[in-house]
C-alpha cells in the first residue's frame, strides 16, 4: 500500500505539474503576456511546484526534514542526475549569454540557503530567503528585456487554445498536483517508518526524485531538440527557485529544529560544490560534453549513501 502510494503520487505529480505549467503558459499567451514572463518565469519556475507543494505540506506538518530534504535532494537530481541524463542524450552547447549569467545567480541562491538552512529554517531565515527570489526575479527581468531563449521557451508548450479550456486544464493540474503530493508525501512518510529510514533521507531520494520529474520530462524533450540553453536554463532556475522560493516558504510555515547533519554538512556542500561544477562545465569550451555528463551522474549516484548518514 505504501510502495503504491508512492508510485501513485508520482505518476500523479508528473502529469498533473506539466497539465498545470501548459495551461498557465497558453492562458498568459492567450492574455498576451511578454513571452520573458512565460518562459522565464510561468515554465521555468513552475515546474518546480512540486517541490513547493510538497515541501509546504511537509513543514506545516511539522517534518522539516522532509520538507528541505525535498529542496536539496531536487537541486541535486537537477544538476546531477536530470542534466546528466541530458547530456548523454545530446552534448549540450552553451550558446546564450543569459544562461551564463543564470549560473552565478544560482550559485549564490544555493550558497545563501547551505548557509541558512544550517539547524533549520525558521521564519526569519524564510524571510530572507523570499526576499532574495523577489530581488532574484526583479535582476532576471531587467536583464533580459528580449532574450529569444524566452520566445523559445513559451513555444515549447504551443501556442493557441481556447481560454475556457486552459483554464480548466490549469484548474485540474493544480489539483493533481495536490492529490499526488500529498500522496507522495503519505507514503514516504509511511516507508521512512516502516523500513526505519531517516526522513531527511527519504525526503532528499524518493520525494525529491518524485518531485523532479517534471524536469526530468522538459530536459529529455530539449535535449533531443538540442536546445542546450533551454536545457540548462529551465534547471538552473528550477534550483534557483527551490533554494530561495521553496526554502523561504518551508521556514514561515515552521520549518525549524532540523535535525539532520547529512543534509546540513555534506549534501549542502555538495549542492553548492555541484552548480559551481556545472558553471565550469559551461564556461570551458562553451559545451557540456557526454563526458562530463557521465561524472555527472556517477557523482549523483555516489552521493546518495551519504544523505542517510546520521
């Protein structure tokens, strides 16, 4: 029951976050909306409601553990697994300036919150968090008044549809995307008792592995498109927005007491280590190679062990 339950919320979360994203993309284009608006922020920031939906039920049921297990487990499954499966697709070329420049900011937004999240998030750290996505997202806008990465973006999810239907698909994904957190959240809750497993862990494998598939589906459709920036882009900001936006709203709804020192001391450093890793990758040669997207995921794969360490 529990294993399905888990399964159940993931297909759930994976189908329901991409109707949600598709519908509030075509209904702002439908709204003519600046296609910067629906690339940067509608689709690159919202595949990341899982994580935000997940993580916020988990805080407001008092498992910080879980709750920012999500946020540094899914910012390693980005750069790590999901960018190296990308890369072994097709070797990514590094062609847009703006995704350059998205590297340090995540960089930065990844730092502040390894720093923060040291015994726990409470409501002035959430604060602060929250504050740096609003200067974050105010930097991204004025910096990039006509970025074509942007109308490459909005395309992704098509153009067109009527608005009674966009409406009705984003209203239904918003509700899956719910239902299956939820479901993925009881489970793993479930699984982590049963079996005796530390829920940071379990928070920072299966939730955050679940909640990461919505990235997973838009790189592997970009890769084989050889949209590299779009790629690179669409995970840098997701990091962004689960450092800043999905961490801040963990600490106001009482993400404190974490007790975990795997996720403190070396997942946090290897979060950090890892977009450094991938802004090297992007500066040499301009290209992330199949290469280095196998180191990527060896790198991955060898650091789960140590997230249930405790």
């Amino acid at each position: 029951m529990t294993a399905a339950a888990v399964m159940v919320g993931i297909v759930l979360l994976a189908w329901a976050s991409n109707q949600f994203v598709i519908g509030a993309a075509r209904i702002a284009a439908i709204r003519r909306v600046a296609p910067l608006l629906v690339g940067v922020v509608i689709i690159g920031f919202g595949t990341s409601a899982p994580e935000m939906v997940v993580s916020a039920l988990a805080a407001a049921r008092g498992e910080p553990e879980v709750a920012l297990g999500n946020v540094i487990g899914s910012n390693l499954a980005n750069l790590g697994l999901i960018l190296g499966v990308g890369v072994v697709i097709y070797p990514l070329a590094v062609a847009s300036g703006t995704v350059r420049r998205e590297a340090p900011l995540a960089l930065v937004a990844t730092i502040a919150f390894a720093l923060l999240v040291q015994g726990g998030v409470g409501r002035l750290e959430g604060a602060a968090l929250l504050t740096g996505m609003a200067l974050t997202l105010i930097l991204v806008i004025r910096r990039r008044p006509h970025d074509p990465l942007a109308d490459e973006a909005a395309a992704v999810v098509g153009g067109g549809g009527r608005f009674g239907l966009e409406v009705l698909r984003t209203g239904a994904g918003l509700a899956g995307t719910l239902a299956g957190s939820q479901l993925l959240l009881w489970g793993a809750l479930e699984l982590a008792a049963d079996a005796g497993l530390d829920a940071g862990f379990v928070g920072a494998t299966v939730v955050a592995l679940g909640t990461s598939l919505p990235e997973l589906v838009t790189v592997v459709q970009s890769a084989r498109r050889r949209q590299g920036d779009l790629v690179l882009g669409n995970l840098l900001g997701s990091n962004i927005f689960n450092a800043l936006a999905v961490g801040g709203i963990t600490g106001l709804l009482g993400g404190v007491g974490l007790a975990a020192p795997a996720l403190t001391g070396p997942a946090a450093v290897a979060m950090v280590a890892q977009v450094a890793i991938v802004w090297w990758m992007m500066r040499t040669g301009r290209r992330i190679s199949r290469a280095e997207g196998v180191v990527l995921l060896l790198s991955y794969g060898a650091l789960i062990p140590f997230l249930g360490v405790r």
